[in-house]
C-alpha cells in the first residue's frame, strides 16, 4: 500500500470504528429497572479510609433508598480524620447503622480488599453491595442495580455479580480533563453486552464504586483473600468470577448513582497513576498496546491535520479533518449522554495527552515499588504476590 494512502487511513477508519462501537454500546448499555422489588435481604457494605468529606452523604443517600436495605455496614479502615466521630453521630440518628473498625493491615494485602473482606464477614445477607464512600446512591439506585441481576448470560446462567460506572462529577480542569476518558475507555473497544453473554475472562469491564454481588458467589470463588493482592480489585474479582463460570453484568450506573471521584490535580494524577498500569496487569506490552490504539483512534487525526498543512497535501488535509470530526462527534455524544464536561470535550488532544503522561508515571512508580494511595505505599504486584 503507498505510503500516502496508509497514513490517510491511519488518520479517520480507527476513529470510524471506535465511532461504531460506541454507537452500539450507547444502545445496548444497560441501566437497570425501576419500580422493582430486592431479589432477597440486601446489605450495603462501605469501606471507609479518610472519607471525613464524604461519608455523611454516602450514609444518608443510602437510607434515603426507595428500598431498605436489611444491613447497613461502614469498616473504619484505620481513618486519621474525622471519619469516626462523623459514624459515631450518624449512628445516633440511624440506629441500624453499624460501624466496625479495620483490623491491622496483613503483608501482602491491599486495603480495599481486605476492608471488604471484614465487611463480607459481619453480614449474613446473600446479597451484598459494595459502595465507594465517595458515591452517592440516587433513590432509585438500589432498585436499578438489583433488578441486573435478572440478566441472563451464555447457557441462559442468571448474573451473579454486577458492576456499574455512577454519573462521574468533575470540579477542577484536571478532573474535567481526564474523569471523561472513562467512558471513551469502556465503550470505544469492546461491545460491551460481550461481558455477560460470554465466560471468556478476556471480555470485561469493571468500576468497583459499585459492586453487587451474591455471597454463594463470593465465597465460591475465594473471597476477597483470593484478590488480597490486587490495587485493581474491582478487575480482579470479576475476572475470577468469569473464570469461574459466573455471569457478570457491567451497567450504566448514570441513574443509579453520582461520584466524584477526585477533587485536584494531584488526586487525579496519583488515583489513575495507581490504577493504569496495575490493571493492565502490569503488563508493558499490554500499556504499549492500549497507548496505541488511544494514539491511532483519538490523537493521530490531529497530527494528521498538522503534517497536512506542513506538507500542503489535500487528501490527508480531508481525512484528518474527517476524523476529527469523527472524534468530537463521540466526545459530544458521551458528554450529552452522561452528563460530561464540554471542556473536557473541547480539549480533547490535551485530554490524551495527559493519560499517556499519566500511564508513565504509572509504569515508573510500579518499577520503583512507589505505588501511593491513601496514606499507603505499596510495592509491586509480583513482590505483593510473593507473600
């Protein structure tokens, strides 16, 4: 193939395909049922570390439910702030409210992972929700998330586990920059009903701000200590429940909940430096391969417009800005869709820029066993293992 022609395709048929997929999955995403009843008693589990700034909302949301749930557990993961003294007058107003405090951090385990894991053992309920204590549950939310898991997988397996991304709220420019790459990530590769109507491990998505699962589920396939090792948690124990046969539903949270995720620069840098690279499965070739695509399907456009102008040349002038266009068409559809920031959208090259800055300092910290998260570092995920 001429050497014009390959660089004229590179720059408007990935984003054309990205464009596709995104189409399907914006039909195709589910969100849930309203008006429907729990599937049996529920318990709402919220691991808490230095939440001071979030965990009243996240309590009164929960309670403010259009159902109840039977149990309403916060593990008090070693919190420095207020986060205690916060339960302790919530307890006083929602006597069902039950606070424990995290056990000692074990060598080799994360601390989500093991908050829950404490959480999971205070509860008889078979089904279990997990909650960020940064996500605010709207009325309908709990309805929505259990009424997936009337889904039915391959061989007709009703879902057991189902996750779901809650409306993303942004405040500073790096969270406007950055937080709306999640939805452009989740739905530009994979079709995402692919996730439930498929055992293969490879086809999955996964946010563990919400995370609902049947505990026949959790204990078959090990329990958090099966994953005690994992920063990507959420990833892991749903990859472990597709290998293990379960049916797995991720869903468009947008109506069942909102987050804000990050609240600075530096929460953001050190949040997706955290997780990238990890759950790539700290794989180099895996980032170099994801980096690639974002490069070929969201940026190469815009370089193509620039070498164009540079080199005078129509035809690449006319795919690059065909790709362009391509582009911005699904940063605004995403942005209507899930409520997203128009600056985000806007910036877009600057957008992408920032996640490769991002996925090398993720790459280094990895290498230089400096993984920061929570007033807590750890090493690598292979030297995790070894414990």
């Amino acid at each position: 193939m001429p050497h014009w022609e390959l660089i004229i395709f590179l720059v408007f048929l990935p984003a054309l395909f990205c464009a596709g997929i995104i189409a399907l999955n914006l039909v195709s995403w589910p969100r849930g049922r309203t008006r429907g009843g729990a599937p049996g008693p529920i318990a709402v589990l919220i691991p808490a570390r230095n939440e001071e700034s979030h965990i009243e909302t996240c309590v009164r949301r929960v309670y403010a439910s259009r159902i109840q749930p039977q149990e309403v557990v916060v593990c008090d993961d070693h919190s420095e702030d207020r986060t205690k003294a916060i339960l302790t007058d919530l307890q006083k107003e929602f006597s069902s409210l039950k606070v424990i405090d995290g056990r000692r951090l074990p060598p080799g385990w994360i601390g989500k992972p093991h908050a829950c894991m404490q959480l999971a053992e205070v509860t008889e309920c078979e089904y279990l929700l997990f909650l960020d204590a940064d996500t605010y549950l709207e009325p309908s939310g709990l309805e929505r998330i259990f009424s997936l898991f009337s889904v039915r997988g391959k061989k007709k397996q009703m879902a057991t586990l189902v996750t779901a991304v809650p409306r993303q709220i942004t405040g500073t420019f790096f969270e406007h920059l950055i937080l709306p790459l999640l939805h452009l990530t989740y739905m530009s590769w994979l079709w995402l009903p692919l996730i439930w109507r498929s055992n293969d491990p490879r086809f999955l998505a996964a946010n563990g701000q919400i995370l609902a699962v049947k505990r026949s589920t959790l204990e078959d396939i090990g329990g958090f200590s099966a994953i005690r090792s994992e920063i990507v948690d959420d990833m892991a124990l749903c990859r472990l429940a597709k290998t293990r046969g379960h049916t797995v539903v991720f869903a468009d949270g947008n109506g069942m909940a909102r987050c804000r995720m990050y609240r600075s620069r530096l929460d953001v840098w050190k949040g997706f430096s955290k997780n990238l690279y990890e759950g790539l499965g700290s794989n180099p070739l895996a980032l170099l391969a994801v980096l690639a695509l974002y490069f070929v399907s969201f940026l190469s456009p815009f370089l193509g417009l620039i070498y164009a102008l540079v080199v005078d040349h129509s035809s690449l002038l006319q795919a690059s800005l065909v790709g362009i266009g391509l582009v911005y068409a699904i940063r605004v559809a995403l942005a209507v869709r899930f409520q997203q920031s128009w600056l985000g959208a806007v910036l877009h090259p600057f957008g992408i820029v920032g996640l490769f800055m991002i996925a090398f300092n993720s790459f280094r910290w990895t290498l230089s066993d400096s993984i920061e998260w929570s007033g807590r570092f750890y090493v690598a995920r292979a030297k995790r293992r070894s414990h």
